[in-house]
C-alpha cells in the first residue's frame, strides 16, 4: 500500500511540474513549410507588481530565448521586421488557497486536526503565432502550479512540449 502511495504521489508530483492544463491549436492541414521567418510582437506579464518575484524583463527574455530555440530548431530564422509569423504571449501567476477535509482515514498519528489548507501560486502561459494576415497558425496554452522549480525550467518545458508537434524542415536529398 506505501509503495502505491509513494509511486502516486511521484506521478502526481512530476504532473503538476509539467503543467496542469495543457493545450495546443494548430491546423493539422496547413502548409507550415511556407513559413520561414518569424519576429516577436507584444508580450504581457499579469503577475500584479506587488507579487512578481523576478522582473518583467527577466521573464520576457526567458520565453523569447525559449520560443527562439524551438523555432530554429524547426528551421526557422528570426527577424526584427517583415516576417512570415509573428510571436506573442501573455504569461502571469496568481497566489491560490485550498482548504478542505481530510477525512477520518487522512489523520496524521497523534493528531485530531482532519482539515487542511495550503498557498500555492498558478501560473499560466499562453504564446500565440499569426501569419501576417493575423489568422492564428499555432496556440500554446498551458496553466500550471508553480512549484519548488525554477520559473525559467517551467517555461522551457513548456514551450519545448508546446512546439513538439511544430514540424521540423524537410531534409534535403543528396544528388
């Protein structure tokens, strides 16, 4: 029974890393080959200023730093103007609560307490691709608890597991 406990709550642990809602629109049918460049557009943090715990700057600079390195990796170059897709996002946390009953199986040894009730942050990211006539080409949207890891590995894996599916260049044939 503790082993099933414990392998729970690795699982549980290693889900809430990863992000408790994840979501990605993208077109199954369209040609993402046309695409060759792309260029960042607005970015939001919504975290309000009294609860940020890094800067503003810090957080834009890790998703651009992350977006870039999974869409050169696809094959595509980034550009300060015209370019084929433009890159957006809005990303923020929010400070949450939980309280509930444990139950009579949940006391812990020695205590009559069976309520709980914990703080956490959640945070979310959602990162937005339009070609140049504004019609969305891929959507990442991902909510999660933030937890013991660094809001930098958080990103990174979410913006690695958003554009997993992002296809990569075509490799060209030898003659």
């Amino acid at each position: 029974m503790i082993k099933h406990l414990v392998l729970y709550a690795l699982l549980l642990s290693a889900y809430t890393a990863m992000g408790q809602e994840f979501k990605v629109e993208y077109d199954k049918d369209r040609d993402y080959t046309q695409y060759k460049t792309f260029r960042f557009g607005e970015g939001e943090l919504t975290t309000p200023k009294d609860q940020q715990q890094v800067t503003a700057e810090q957080v834009d600079k890790w998703i651009k730093d992350s977006v870039t390195k999974e869409l050169e990796l696809r094959g595509l170059k980034q550009v300060d103007s015209a370019a084929d897709l433009v890159v957006s996002y809005v990303v923020g946390t929010l400070s949450k609560s939980d309280a509930g009953s444990v139950g009579p199986m949940g006391l812990t040894p020695g205590s009559m307490d069976r309520n709980y009730s914990r703080d956490y942050r959640m945070g979310n990211l959602v990162i937005d691709m339009n070609d140049k006539r504004s019609l969305m080409v891929w959507r990442i949207n991902a909510t999660f608890e933030m937890s013991s890891t660094s809001a930098q590995s958080l990103i990174d894996a979410v913006v690695q597991k958003g554009f997993k599916k992002y296809p990569k260049p075509a490799k060209k044939k030898k003659k």
